[in-house]
C-alpha cells in the first residue's frame, strides 16, 4: 500500500500528518528528559541519605562498627550508594542513547520533510501552471474561432450586398480567410498544449507525486521504527542495570545474614566490662543481743555515722546503685558503691569527683585511670598496638632512607648523601619518642593486666584487709589495694606487720546504705544561663539561687543542689558562691 497511488490527492493532509509525527517524537524526548531528571534526583536524594548515616570521622559512632549489626548497616549504606550510583548510569545512558539521539534525528528529520515537501509543492507548481498554459490556449483557440466565424459572415453579408464595392468585398473576403487562418494555428497550438498537458498529468499524478509521497511514507515509517527502537532502548537502559541492583540487594542481604548476635553480644561484654569483682552476700545482723560498737582503725564509717546509727536503733535497707535516685549522681554513687563492694574501703572524695567530671566532659588521665581496670586496660591495649604501628612505619621509612644514602654513597652521581642525613635524624628522634611512649604505655599496660582482681570464694566479701573472726590477729596482708590520687588503682605489698581489726557490722554496712545527702555550706546565685547537657550537670537560668554543697576544688566545677533530687555541677565562673560560717570546717568527705 503506497501513499502515491492511494493518497494522491491527499497532499496537504500529508503534511499534517507528518508534522504530527514529529511533534510525537518531541513529546517522547521530552518524556525521556523528565525521567532522567527524576532518576538523577532520585540517585542524588539516596547518595545524601547515605552520607547523612555514615559515621563521622573520629566519633563515638566509629567505635559500634564493632558490632555485627552495625557492620551490617554500613554495609547497606555502601550498597545504597552503589544503587544510586546505577540510577546516575540510567539518567546517562538515557540522556545518550535515546535524548541527544533523537534530538539529533529530528533536526534531520525536520529538514528531510521540508525537502520532500518542497519538491511536493514544486511538481503543484509545475502542473498548475501546465493547466493555466492549457488554458491559455483553449481559450485564445475558442476566441480565434469566434472571430473567423464573425469574419466570414461579414464576408458573406458583403458579398451578398449589390451595392458594396468590389474592393470592399475583397478585403473582407482576405480578413475572412486571416481569421481563419488564425483560428487554424490556435486550434494547432491548443491541441499541442493540450497533448503536453496531459502528459505532464498522467508524470505528476503517477510518477513524480508517487516518488515524492513514497519518499515521504518512508520517513515517517523510519520515524516510527526510531521510535520504537528509542522505547527498547528505554527498557534496556534499564535492564541493563538490573544485575547490578540485584548484587546491591545481595549485598545488603549478605550483610544481614552475617549479624551475629551473639558476638555483638560478646563485644558488648568486652566494650563495658569493668572487671570487678561482684559483691560477696550480705551478713545477718542480729539485733535481738544488745551490741557493742567498738571503734576500729580499718573502720571505712565516718566518725559522725556511727553515732547516728547507735542512736536511731535500724538499719537503712540496702539499694543496688543502680536504683540511685538522683539521676545526675547515678555514674559517681555506682563508681563509688562498686569500689566499696569490690575493694572493702571508699574511694576519696577527689577520686570520685574526677570520675564524674571525666564522664562530663568526656576527658581523662593519659594512663586511663578513671576507667575500669578491663576498660583501662583495653585502652592501654589499643594505645601500645597503635604506637607500635608506628614504631614500625618510622623504622621502613628510616631502613628505606638508609638504602638511599648507601646509593648515593657508591653512586654520588645519583644524588647527595647528606641531604638525606636531615630525615634520618628526625626519623631517628621520632623513634626514640615513640618507643618511650611506647613503654611508658607497655608499663601501665603490664601493671594494669598483674593487678585485675580474682574470683575468691564466694560467701566472702573482697577486702583490702586480712580477716580474722572475732580475735585480734597479726597478718602479713599479700597487697592491699590503695586508691591513686588521679583515679587509679595501686597495689603494694605490706612491708610490715600490721594488726587489722574488722569493722564491726552496723560500720561496716552504713557503707551500704543509701547516700547521706551532702550538708549545705552555703548558696549561690546563678551569673549566666548554663545548660547542663552533661551527665553530672545540673542546668541553672540567670538570677537563680541554689544551695552549695561542695564547692570549687581547683577544677573549675562547683556542685550544687536545687531539690533533693536536683543536683550537679556547674561551671564556678557562672555563680556567685556565699559560703556560710566555718561551712570548710564542717564539710567531710567521703
């Protein structure tokens, strides 16, 4: 089926037609630039949801990648941007295999169209000017011929009048013959003109119109085809990448499959294992017998609560630190509860204070003596493999400098000597640095791992003392865990004999009892606004009055109370402290 023999007439419709198909592909390249655009969106959108939940650098989140799970959740982040990075492959593949493409075919398409319509208008031209010549000559044939037929009848009127002149019948006798004449010649022109018409007919509506209409079906089914072709490329664009995907979706199924919950269960363990030992049970207190309190060197009791409990007659019930009331202590009141329950005596007042003012800021001891003895000693740990490191990357860089300086010894050629001289002398210091640091850290390291406590027997509690039941014994205690200024834990063998008397049991067990809420030495009024985001502060607004309970001891922290259960730290340069009346004098530490 041609549109030459079966559309012959139908030129202008044609030519609509086709502009519509060209306007369909525009469509289409315009349907294909909005999905590349949502597909680089959507890539962006995911490569910024991805990088939004990695872990930053040097933070908190680095340390749980320990953890299986959260392993595997990196791992889906990973993959995920791989996935968008498939998505970006789509919107480029589209862009240059189907938009610029298409783009491209349409200009030539465009131009294509306009030629072939051109010669369309150009063989009109040609016929319609044929039939106007056609014309032309009928017509001056049909006015010829009415003249010879006016003439010869003028003729025949003239001859036929007896009183015209012979001259005069002559000479309409010669413009009959003229006229006729002439008519001959139209009629002979007419008749060409008519032959080469139909001629120039039967070439434009059955060869010159077919080839033109036909060269004009073949662009708009080349059109066609492209367009499909350009809508398989779509959906191989995207099948394409359906492989990748997939291996992105195995990935992230793989990374699940690998959580292991019992290892993170055990890197929990590892990650928050202090390393004490738990407390030892609870001996019966018989308060049916009278009992004599009896003052002991060892007592861990301070001097005020032993007369505090001789005069109430009860016990305070015993709570496990971690049902500690006052949220804001809860990390100091278990340090120091453990270290009793552990150690058999009370960590200094400045021992705890350290403690907590670490867990505010974040800070610590270089020896990490703030931290449980298997917390400090992983850290210590960590630090010697990390020096270690780079003990040996100075000495490659130093071995791989001393093999240069022998080249250029034998070769002087290649270079000087003593220009490498410089490093190795700095190579050599930094050596010598680390390596200190190294054993300084190795040391803390072997004395942390020589000192970790031992299960003892279970019934009886850990003490820094000897204990002998009911009498007075002299015994050579094998070491006595002593409390270090900066946080941590000593151990030092006895260097003598000494008599050890166990405290007796309403002493010993007031270190058991629940908090004495610190005595107020004063108030203060708050300067400045400060939150106290912090665990172990406490936020205060401007103008605010609180009571002071343990005031600035060189650190710059000041602790105050505002309720019973409202108490922490504050910045000392952010209040105005007014101390009472020998509140020094009173104060005691724990």
């Amino acid at each position: 089926m041609s549109w030459g023999t079966e559309l012959w007439d139908q030129f202008d419709n044609l030519e609509k037609h086709t502009q519509w198909g060209i306007d369909v592909l525009e469509k289409y390249i315009k349907f294909v630039k909005e999905r590349t655009e949502i597909e680089i969106n959507y890539a962006k959108q995911l490569r910024n949801l991805s990088k939004k939940y990695q872990p930053k650098k040097n933070s908190k989140e680095e340390d749980e990648n320990k953890f299986s799970s959260c392993r595997a959740f990196l791992s889906t982040l990973s993959e995920m941007n791989d996935y968008a990075g498939q998505h970006e492959v789509v919107s480029e593949n589209m862009t240059s295999q189907i938009t610029a493409e298409l783009a491209r075919y349409v200009q030539e398409l465009k131009q294509e169209r306009k030629a072939h319509f051109h010669d369309g208008r150009k063989a009109q031209q040609h016929i319609e000017t044929c039939w106007k010549q056609l014309e032309a000559s009928k017509r001056r044939f049909e006015r010829d011929c009415k003249e010879a037929d006016r003439a010869q009848q003028y003729f025949e009127k003239m001859d036929a009048d007896l009183n015209v002149t012979k001259a005069d019948v002559e000479k309409a006798r010669q413009h009959s013959q003229l006229r006729h004449q002439m008519a001959e010649e139209s009629k002979a022109e007419y008749s060409a003109a008519l032959q080469r018409f139909n001629q120039e007919q039967r070439d434009h509506y059955h060869t010159h119109i077919p080839n033109i209409f036909q060269k004009i079906q073949d662009m708009e089914e080349r059109r066609i085809v492209r367009l499909g072709e350009s809508m398989k490329t779509f959906a191989e664009v995207d099948r394409q990448v359906i492989p990748i995907i997939g291996k992105c979706l195995d990935g992230i199924t793989k990374a699940a499959e690998a959580i292991d919950q019992e290892k993170d269960s055990q890197c929990a363990v590892e990650a928050f294992k202090s390393g004490f030992e738990p407390p030892g049970d609870v001996e019966f207190e018989d308060f049916a017998q009278p009992l004599k309190r009896a003052s002991s060197e060892c007592s861990l009791a301070a001097p005020g609560k032993e007369g505090k409990a001789a005069t109430t007659g009860k016990a305070k019930g015993k709570l496990w630190p971690f049902i500690k009331k006052n949220k804001q202590s809860q990390s100091l009141y278990f340090h120091k509860e453990l270290m009793k329950r552990t150690l058999g005596r009370p960590t200094y007042a400045h021992e705890a204070r350290a403690y907590v003012l670490s867990l505010k800021l974040g800070g610590g001891p270089e020896d990490f003596s703030h931290l449980p003895p298997e917390q400090r000693r992983k850290k210590l740990q960590q630090k010697v493999d990390e020096l270690n490191k780079e003990i040996q990357k100075e000495v490659d860089q130093r071995e791989a400098l001393t093999k240069m300086k022998d080249v250029y010894i034998k070769n002087p050629q290649m270079g000087d000597a003593g220009s490498v001289e410089h490093k190795l002398a700095e190579l050599g210091q930094n050596l010598e640095r680390l390596r200190q640091e190294a054993q300084k850290f190795e040391g803390w390291l072997a004395e942390v791992e020589g000192r970790l406590p031992v299960k003892t027997e279970p019934g009886r509690r850990q003490s820094g003392v000897c204990e002998t039941p009911n009498t007075l014994t002299v015994n050579h205690c094998a070491q006595d865990r002593e409390s270090s200024p900066d946080g941590s834990y000593t151990e030092e063998p006895s260097q003598e004999s000494e008599a050890k008397v166990p405290p007796p049991a309403h002493e010993f067990d007031d270190e058991f009892d629940d908090e004495e809420p610190l005595p107020t030495i004063g108030t203060c009024k708050a300067l400045y606004t400060f939150e106290g985001q912090n665990e172990g502060t406490i936020s205060v607004t401007e103008g605010e009055t609180l009571f002071v309970i343990e005031e600035d001891k060189g650190d710059g922290w000041t602790r105050i109370r505002r309720s019973e259960d409202e108490e922490g730290y504050v910045p000392t340069s952010y209040v105005e402290v007014f101390l009472e009346k020998n509140a020094k004098g009173a104060m005691t530490y724990i």
